[in-house]
C-alpha cells in the first residue's frame, strides 16, 4: 500500500473518531423519547468513552500527518477541539 493512500486512510478515520460524538448526540437528540433505548442513555452520557474516542482521533490525526502531508495535523487538532466544544455544551446542563 503506498503511503499516501494510508495517510488518506488513517486521517479520514481520525476525522471520523472525533464526529462520530456529534453524530451520535443527533441521532439522540432527534430520536422521540418513546423510543429512545437504554443503552442510548448510557452511551452518550459516558463521558470516558467519548474522551477515549477522541484521544484515538487525535493520535489516529498524528499519525496520519506523519505518513503523508502535514495537513492531517488539522484533523488532529479537530479532537481536542470537539471534546472542548462537548465539555463547553454539558457544563452548561443542569444535572
């Protein structure tokens, strides 16, 4: 496999890592509370998960720059960034 076709891989996985909380918050968000499952619940409130998913974004995002060109950095940094932006969104929830 040539290197940039695994850096293209490795950085739109990283991409993937660090959306895939905003897809899942639509997908609750959106879903009437009827039907709503259990484990929906669970997921989106279990915060060390979605840090673990991130973190794997992030360094998923340095490796990919390391293969290939050095704009992957940004898909790196996109993981930190949605993580704030999720810490920032929930703080401001009355538990």
């Amino acid at each position: 496999m040539k290197q940039p076709t695994a850096a293209k891989r490795v950085g739109l996985l990283s991409i993937a890592c660090s959306l895939t909380f905003w897809l899942c918050a639509c997908i609750f968000l959106f879903t009437p509370i009827a039907h709503r499952a259990d484990w929906e619940l669970q997921v989106m409130v279990a915060f060390q998960f979605w840090i673990a998913v991130w973190i794997l974004g992030f360094l998923l995002g340095l490796v990919a720059a390391a293969l290939g060109s050095r704009y992957w950095l940004f898909a790196a940094l996109l993981a930190p960034v949605s993580c704030g932006a999720a810490a920032w969104l929930a703080s401001g929830i009355q538990w």
